[in-house]
C-alpha cells in the first residue's frame, strides 16, 4: 500500500514501535487480538488497528503539499478536512480558512473567492452542486482533491445500481458531509434516493415499501432525506443499499439483509435478483480493521476504556459504542480532558454533550489483580502521538510505571 508523506509531529514514540511490532508478528492481519504495553502498575490494552487511515494520510500530505506549493495564495477548505480537532487547527494555524462549518453552513462567503484563490475538498468530498459553484467562479479543485478513494468506491457502486434503476438506499448521518456528498451523486445515479439512520429507521421505511403507510404520510417521516419526485408506489419495487463508510458494519450488513427479507416477502425468493441489487459491503477496509480490532479489545479483562477522536468523528463514536457493551467507556479528544488523576473530562456523544467523572481511575484494580488495565484506541483521523501523550499523562498519575524502552522490549499480544 502507497505510503504518503506526513507530518514527523503526528508520528509517536510509542506507538510506532507497537504498530511495527505487529507489522512484523502479524503481517497478514489475521490477529485481532490488541498488543499489551506492561508498564508495572498498569497495562494498556492497544487495538490492533487504529489511528491514521490511508486516506486521512492522503489528505494531510495533500493538504501540506497545499500550502509548500501556493505562499502568499488565500487557502481554504470547504469545510473540515477531517473530523479531528488537532489536525483542524494545525492547519488553521498555517492560514488554511473553512468556508462551510460540518453542517454546511457557511463561514465565509463565496463572493470572496477570486480564481486566484485555492480550494481544497475535504476528504468526505463535495456535493455536486458546490463544485459547479466552484468551477463557475473558475476555481481549479482537482490538484487539491483530498476525497478519500474509499468514499470514490461508494459513488462508483451508487451509479453501477443507478444505471439498473435500483432506487438507493443510504445508510447514513443525513447530515454528515460524506452522507451529503454521496446523495448528490447518488441523485444523478438512480433519481431516487432515500437516507435512512440505523435499522429502527429502516423498519418504519419498511411499511412503505410493503405499502402498509401512504405517499404524504412518507414525505413528512422523511421530510429532507430524499430525492424530488420519489414515489413510493414506483420507487420501492427495486433496492440496492450503500453507506456512508464510517457507519457500524455490522448494522449496514443487519439493514441490507433486512431489506432483501422484506422484497423477498414482497415479489418472492425466485424473483429477488430482480428487485435487490447486493452490493455488499461498501465500507471503507480501516473502518472494517478498526471494528474488527475492538471486539478484540472486548476479550480482555481491563478496568475501563478511553477512545480518542474527534466529537463529530462518525467513524469514532462508532468504537465507543462497541467499548460501551462492557467497559467504563470515555470518549476524550485530547490529552488536556485528562484533568488530574480524580477528574476527566469526556463526551457523550448521542446526547451531544460533554461530561465529567471523578474517580475514574479505580482505587483498586480488578478483582484478583495488583494491575490496572486500560484498553486505549483512537479513530481513523487520530494521530498516534495524541495515544503516547494519553500513556504519558496517565504514568504520571499512576506512578512508578516502567520505563518506555523496557516495556517496548516486552511487546507481546494479548491471547
């Protein structure tokens, strides 16, 4: 896989050591078991994939290369290039400006825009018509495309069941700039499209498709969520679903299958190829990976969990809720929410608010344990060296920890 030229400041001391120690101990990835880092009074549980993926490493070298090559030039982003603070701001601070917040509304207006003028897509990518009203102004996005190629593959597979006049079913956060992205192409693919959340959304759509609910009653549920002219007596007789790539697999998997059911129950099992495109799974293969590998951080035995990411991460929130099923579970994105060695500041992310917990560190470890035990991971936008200064600072509370050199000497697996 291509390697790309990154910042040395996103890079870790700690944890490059434990990814080339897998690299090398698991070069297949076969292994989802985490790597144990044995400082003494705690260990840390680390999953086997997480962090930096291949395309938010493509997106900071393209969005560095951006600025070497263009010194003086007005620099913007059309909106957050990836849903994680620290890079965010690294590049604000360089005088890349957001023209669009997460939401798509806007910051700074395009009247500004001059052609002179540098515009980076974020890595979700664009909808359709912002880029024409880029090109209109005639301002040249291609060289500073930072649209990740995984996100690309879901539009290729969107027009592929298009062009068989599959309605298309999105499987996403309605307003998530990726979800945005893959709508207004989606829209030109198949000309109806529908975005639904998770499995409870996919059963209300589900009375629609068998004809139970009527057309009003489907445009104001879903008010927003599809494309112009859908009809539901005409729309719903041939499905094909994809997603937005940083959704859990295992319910995107759960709403296919679903819908398959229901248009099996509907025109027959000898008919279904007919009416339900498969278009497997169309998530990117680090969402996968990271996933994979926190189930694997579910097997072990530790106290509680700290996942590091952005707050409007998708991809993120997604293994704080797999850590949630059986640890103590806080969701931080930085060091600085560590507060003391009583406090810690963390997020709750589907009540959209921040929290703070006092004793998080248990006084005493798990039963029939002198050891602490912390499962640690962050999401696909994170870089490592935020987990060493996580390490760090948690050393520092604990207290009398090993040294890094003698506890990266006894890497070893948990299994």
């Amino acid at each position: 896989m291509k390697t790309f030229n990154v910042p040395e400041f996103y890079r870790s001391p700690i944890i490059s050591k434990v990814k080339q120690y897998r690299k090398v101990q698991d070069p297949r990835k076969k292994d989802v078991s985490p790597t144990v880092l044995d400082f003494g009074p705690v260990k840390y549980y680390i999953a086997r994939h997480f962090g930096f993926c291949y395309g938010v490493e493509n997106a900071i070298e393209i969005a560095f290369k951006a600025l070497d090559e263009n010194p003086g030039k007005n620099i913007y982003l059309l909106s957050e290039m990836i849903h994680n603070p620290a890079v965010n701001k690294d590049l604000t601070e360089r005088g890349v400006r957001f023209l669009q917040d997460t939401l798509g509304e806007q910051l700074i207006p395009f009247e500004v825009l001059t052609p002179d003028d540098i515009v980076m897509i974020p890595a979700f990518g664009a909808p359709l018509p912002l880029l024409k009203l880029l090109e209109e102004k005639g301002i040249e996005t291609k060289a500073y495309d930072t649209t990740c190629p995984f996100v690309e593959r879901v539009w290729k597979k969107s027009e592929q069941i298009g062009k068989t006049e599959h309605t298309i079913i999105i499987h996403g956060k309605y307003n998530h700039e990726e979800t945005r992205s893959t709508f207004s192409r989606s829209a030109v693919d198949s000309k109806a499209v529908v975005v639904l959340r998770d499995m409870e959304e996919s059963k209300r759509l589900a009375e629609y498709v068998i004809g139970n609910k009527t057309q009003q009653q489907f445009e104001e549920e879903f008010k927003g969520k599809f494309t112009e002219g859908f009809k539901i007596d005409k729309h719903f007789n041939k499905i094909g679903v994809i997603n937005q790539t940083t959704m859990l697999a295992t319910e995107t998997e759960e709403i296919a299958n679903y819908f398959k059911s229901v248009l099996i129950n509907k025109f027959g099992e000898e008919k279904i190829k007919e009416h339900f495109s498969d278009t497997h799974d169309t998530l990117c293969y680090a969402t996968n990976e990271n996933q994979d590998a926190t189930y694997g951080l579910l097997n072990t035995d530790a106290d509680f969990a700290i996942v590091v990411g952005g707050y409007n991460s998708s991809n993120t929130s997604h293994l704080v809720e797999l850590c949630e099923r059986k640890f103590p579970t806080y969701f931080i994105s930085s060091v600085k929410e560590i507060e003391s060695a009583t406090v810690i500041h963390h997020y709750d992310y589907p009540n959209k608010k921040q929290l703070t917990s006092n004793n998080y560190l248990p006084k005493n470890a798990s039963p029939g344990s002198s050891t602490l035990k912390i499962v640690i991971t962050s999401g696909a936008s994170c870089p490592d060296s935020l987990l060493d200064a996580v390490m760090n600072k948690l050393n520092t509370f604990i207290g009398n920890t090993k040294n890094v050199e003698a506890v990266i000497k006894d890497l070893k697996t948990f299994n």
